[in-house]
C-alpha cells in the first residue's frame, strides 16, 4: 500500500447512514490487541474551542517533559496534521503502515467500520507504537458515540464550549447536545468544563452526580486581561499571570479550561510545574483560528463555521480593527447556517467577497452572495478561492484588512494561497 492509497482506504469509508454505536470501534480495536488500554488519555469533546484547548494542554503536557500524542480533525491542509507527537505529524510511511494494519483487521468485520473509526484506530496504533505517555484526545462529533469514546477512564474529561451545530445528528437544542457530548464523562474521572449557560451545566452536573465524577466549573470572572494586541496577549487567571500567542478573548476562556485541568492532572500525580504550564500555553500554536497570517494587509483567517464562532469572530476584528476597514472574505458549506453566521458577522464587515470552500458539501458563491446582499454592502463573487483572496486584498488596500472565515475548508485553501505550507 502506498500513502495515496492509505488516503483512499480511508476516505473510501464515508458514514453512509451506519447506525451511532460504539461496536464497531471496540471490535476493530480488540482485533487490534486493544491499543487504547495501554495508553494514557485526557479526552476533550464540545462544539467549539476543543481544538484550542487540545493544542494548549498538549504544549503544556509536553513542556512538562511528557511525550505526548494528540488527535484532532478536521485537518487545514494535510490529513497528517490530525496525529501528532511532540508537535510532529505523523510521517507519511507511518500512517501507511498503520492503515495496512487496520484494514487487515476492518475487512474482516462484517460491519465494516466508518473512515472515523478507521482513523482513530489508526492514530491510538502510531501512539502505542510510538510509545506515547499521554495522548489529548478530541471528540470528533458528539461524545457519547464518537469512536474516542472507545477508550477507557482516562486521566481527565473535558467539555469544551457547546452550540448548535451537527443538530441533524446530536439534537435541536444546546441541552440536547450537552447531553450527547457528556457521554464522555466516565465514573470518577474528573471533568472540567467551559463555563456556560445554566441548563447545559445543569446537564453536566447531574450526569458528574451519577457517575461521581468531580467537576470543575471554571470560573470566567477570575479572568483578568492585563495587554492583548496582534503580538499576543496576556492575562490572570486566579491571581497568576499567563501569555498567550494565540489571539481573541475566547482563548483566555479556552486556556483558563486549560488551566483547570493541569490541577486535575496534577491531583492525579502528573508532574506539571508552573513554569511549564505557562510555557506550554505561550508556545501553543493553532493555525487558522483567529490567526493573522500576513501584514499588508493585516489579513485574518479563522476556521469557523457556526453562529457561536462567527460571533468570537466578529468581537475580535471589533477588537483587534476597531478603525480599519474591513474586508470579509467568506464560504461556507450548504448544511451550515449561513444567515445566521452572516447576520452576526455584519457589524464588522464594511464589503464582502464570497467563495465556494474547495469541498462537494461547498455552498455556491452566488447563493452566499444572496445572503449577504440584504445588508446593503458591496459584495464580490469569485470563482476560485484564489480568486477571492486575491481580490479581497486589492478591496482592502493600504488601509483595510481582509478576515476569510466560514469553513475550515475555506480557512485551510486561503492560508495555501497565502504561501503557508
């Protein structure tokens, strides 16, 4: 097997209606030899901000001297940003021989695993074979099905932010979907969540009750932001002081998650000093979320793609461009809430350019455009993604700036055009 043919082995196995069970990864797992109980995790699952924080404890997990696996999707530009070791991807023969070995064991099943479940039995085999001592494990959709939730107790659970997104699958209602994504919560593992509205912590305290698990609320009010410009930011939490590179208010909110669960993690007797602990936050990186990728113009991209991020979105370029012009490059995909997303985005847009993300599931540019022309600004269509950059950057000129967001397919084609990869 070559790594083009690992890469459509995979991607070969879409979801195709297979029921929501966790059957199929534990039987492909145990075929395995079971990986996962080998391993140590710290399992992350939510609607936004999970990838942050995933990204923000591994750096800590490994500035603390902790060999430490991470697992994240989707990916900006190459699969093998999804598995990672000490910030490393997996290289390319490695994934190809993991995925011989998982689809040795996956053909023979009579229900054949989805492409998530063949991929996260792929990334636990690297970690076990790479010999990891602690692996940060985000959720893909949901919890309580998802295919990490395979995995036994782990060191930590947390939830990180929750929306609506993915209604179709997890429910109409954020309660709904807090319910789903507390299928994580394990008996008397502790759980640290992003503080919330009350009926969704009301969710996460009765499943902790039932299960003893302790949990840990944080506390947003003890965060106190003491300098934030486009060079980074710092803020206290709790009476200490922490820096981040990482921009926007939402990731005090995700690092102070962050925060709470290395004293989880160190009640359980993991070595993690202060120093490392805020040496990991500072030299956390998470491309696409917020990030400013180039100067002239300031030009922003961030991945995302529902109403809850559109708003971190918009209070940030109010933030961070409170006197510039601002030039929104966006494209979604057809199930998002497009008018949602623009209706809250328009307060910091002056003009628009709309493109197609580089994807089947891509809203047409001229139906985006649709949407947008109700609010009474110029709005571009273009053709290609390369295209849309190129033309938001001549709208923006020497005085504006240009913010791609809508899609983590978007994000990852405009950060290419920009010549980062």
């Amino acid at each position: 097997m070559e790594y083009r043919e690992a890469l459509a082995y995979l991607d070969g196995a879409r979801w195709n209606g297979a029921e929501p069970s966790l059957r199929r990864i534990r039987e492909l797992l145990a075929a395995l030899g079971d990986p996962q109980k080998e391993l140590k995790f710290v399992h992350i699952a939510g609607t936004n901000g999970k990838g942050s924080c995933a990204a923000m404890l591994a750096s800590v997990l490994r500035a603390a001297g902790y060999r430490t696996g991470l697992y994240t999707s989707p990916y900006l530009y190459r699969f093998s940003e999804r598995m990672q070791i000490n910030g490393e991807q997996i290289p390319d023969e490695m994934l190809t021989r993991c995925v011989e070995s998982v689809r040795e064991k996956a053909e023979k099943m009579e229900d054949h695993p989805t492409e998530f479940e063949l991929i996260t039995a792929a990334a636990l085999l690297w970690f076990l074979r790479e010999n990891c001592g602690i692996v940060v494990l985000e959720a893909g959709l949901g919890g309580r099905f998802d295919a990490t939730n395979a995995i036994d107790a782990p060191e930590c659970s947390i939830i990180m932010n929750i929306g609506l997104d993915h209604t179709r699958i997890l429910g109409d209602t954020v309660e709904k979907i807090a319910a789903e994504k507390a299928g994580i919560i394990k008996a008397g593992v502790p759980c640290v969540v992003y503080g919330q509205t009350g009926s969704v912590l009301d969710v996460f305290r009765a499943r902790c009750a039932e299960l003893s698990s302790p949990l840990t609320v944080t506390d947003f009010s003890a965060i106190v932001s003491e300098f934030d410009s486009l060079e980074g930011q710092v803020f206290s939490y709790r009476g200490r002081q922490y820096a981040l590179s990482l921009l926007g208010a939402h990731q005090r909110r995700n690092a102070a998650v962050v925060i709470e669960a290395v004293k989880c993690l160190r009640g359980k007797d993991w070595q993690i000093e202060q120093d490392a602990l805020e040496h990991g936050l500072y030299a956390a990186a998470w491309p696409g979320r917020f990030e400013l990728c180039c100067d002239e113009p300031p030009f922003i991209v961030d991945g995302g793609h529902n109403p809850q991020c559109a708003e971190t979105v918009r209070e940030s370029l109010l933030h961070y461009f409170p006197d510039t012009r601002r030039v929104l490059l966006l494209g979604v995909l057809r199930d998002k809430d497009a008018a949602s997303m623009a209706a809250i985005l328009d307060a910091a847009a002056d003009e628009y350019v709309c493109a197609a993300p580089e994807s089947e599931r891509a809203l047409p540019a001229e139906e985006l455009a649709a949407v947008l022309r109700p609010f009474g600004k110029q709005v571009a269509v273009c053709g290609s993604v390369s295209d849309a950059v190129f033309t938001a950057k001549e709208r923006a000129g020497a005085d504006g700036m240009v913010c791609a967001t809508g899609s983590i397919y978007l994000a990852g084609s405009v950060r290419y055009e920009l010549g980062l990869y």
